[in-house]
C-alpha cells in the first residue's frame, strides 16, 4: 500500500496559518462593511491572501526528498 506523502507530517503550523488567514478576511471583510468607500481597495487583499494560502498550502504538501533533509541538520 502507498502512502500519502504529508500523511506523517504535523499539521498544526498549516492550521494555525490557515487559522490566522481567516482571521485576516474577516478583518477585511469588517473593514469593507464598515467602510463602504475601502470596500474595492480590499479585493487585491484577499487576492493576495488566497495566494499566500495556496503558496503555504503546495508547500507544506511537497513531499520531500531525502537528500533535502540532510541539508537541514545543524549537527552535521
């Protein structure tokens, strides 16, 4: 049986980034409520948000390879 490349990875540092990316597009989206002239300056922000988020997302996702890893060790 294969196995799914991330499926031993943690995912908590691509939870709290999709967390802290919500909570950016609310901030947005209140800003636009509350401010109705802003409300088309915010669609370049959650442009670039759902960029970000995909980016982080593919990233995190990558399968690595080994020799990558070895690159990463400090005691080496």
């Amino acid at each position: 049986m294969m196995r799914f490349p991330p499926a031993h990875r943690r995912t908590g540092g691509l939870i709290r980034f999709w967390l802290a990316g919500l909570a950016i597009a609310a901030g947005l989206f209140w800003i636009g409520r509350t401010m109705p002239a802003a409300r088309g300056l915010m669609v370049p922000g959650y442009w670039i948000l759902g960029a970000l988020a995909l980016f982080f997302t593919v990233r995190w996702y990558r399968p690595r390879r080994g020799d990558r890893r070895r690159g990463d060790r400090r005691d080496q």
